[in-house]
C-alpha cells in the first residue's frame, strides 16, 4: 500500500475553558489508486472541568467524510473523556 496521510490540527483556546477546532481527522491519499481514501472535514467542541484536583476534558466531535466511493464512514460522532494527570 502507497498512501500519505495528513493530519490537520486547528484548536483556538476560548473563555470559560472551553475549545473549538478541527476533529481529529485524518485524510488519506492513496498514490496505487491516484484518489482520496478518506477525506474527512470535522468540527470538535471541548470543555475542561474539575473533580477535585483531577482536571477532565469532555470532548465532541462530528466529521463528514467527502471520499465516499471507498469502506470509510460517510458520518462520525465521537465523543471522548480524557483523564489528565499532570506531573
């Protein structure tokens, strides 16, 4: 297999511990097929709060996937907790 892969990252820091940006996407280019395997464009919404000490971010994500001849979904939700542990 021939591909490149891209990851666009895009993240604007807003009041309120709040973030907004691009999913994380990754669009996929393969050269044996000269075509786009996977061409996602996504948006992700975040917020980070506080249990006691122990900071979590909660994360949404949407993406729409504009290569769509191939097995790669056409729509993707995520959503993800991150449990951090600063050192």
């Amino acid at each position: 297999m021939n591909v490149s892969i891209i990851q666009p990252i895009l993240n604007i820091s807003l009041p309120d511990k709040w973030s907004v940006g691009t999913s994380e996407m990754n669009l996929v280019y393969d050269w044996e097929r000269d075509d786009w395997t996977a061409l996602p464009l996504g948006m992700k919404l975040a917020k980070l709060v506080k249990f006691g000490q122990l900071p979590v971010q909660f994360t949404g994500s949407y993406e729409h996937n504009f290569a769509d001849d191939y097995d790669a979904p056409k729509l993707t939700f995520n959503f993800t907790v991150k449990f951090l542990f600063p050192i």
